[in-house]
C-alpha cells in the first residue's frame, strides 16, 4: 500500500496495482483523445469535410437558383460588353 497526500492535505492509502491499473487507462484515454484530435485538424480530413458541406449547400434547390441567376447574369453582362466592343 503506498500512502498519497491529497489535495485536501488528507492522506489517502492506495493500492500500488489499482494505482498503476488507473495510469494505463488515463494513458489510453490520453491516446484516444490525441488520435482524435489529428484526425479532426488533419488537413486531408478537413478539405473532405469542407467539400461534403459545399456540396450539401449547392444541392439545395434555393441555392441552385441563386446559381442560375447569377450564371445567367454573367453571361449576359459578358455578351454586352463584348457587343459593346464590336460596335
């Protein structure tokens, strides 16, 4: 048994093998945790993520039209000013 000074000022006795059986799960969860942060800011994953989102978006139907209308209108503006130059 190892005796331990809490925080408290108590002093708590604790099992050595309990103890060290606590340090390896912190350790695993410590692991888990950082893979899952790397995965989350890898650049990879957050082009893949960025991409879905923008597709999901161009795939609303009131977004397709804001599309079109604004293709259309660009289109039209080029012809004008080509127009315009040929005149």
């Amino acid at each position: 048994m190892l005796a331990m000074a809490e925080a408290n000022g108590k002093v708590a006795v604790r099992d050595p093998d309990a103890l060290i059986k606590e340090i390896e799960r912190t350790r695993e969860n410590l692991a888990r945790t950082i893979d899952a942060l790397t995965e989350r800011v890898s650049p990879g994953h957050v082009a893949r993520r960025t991409l879905s989102r923008i597709r999901e978006q161009a795939s609303r139907p009131e977004v397709q039209v804001v599309g079109a209308v604004a293709g259309a209108a660009t289109v039209a503006l080029v012809a004008y000013a080509l127009w315009r130059r040929r005149r």
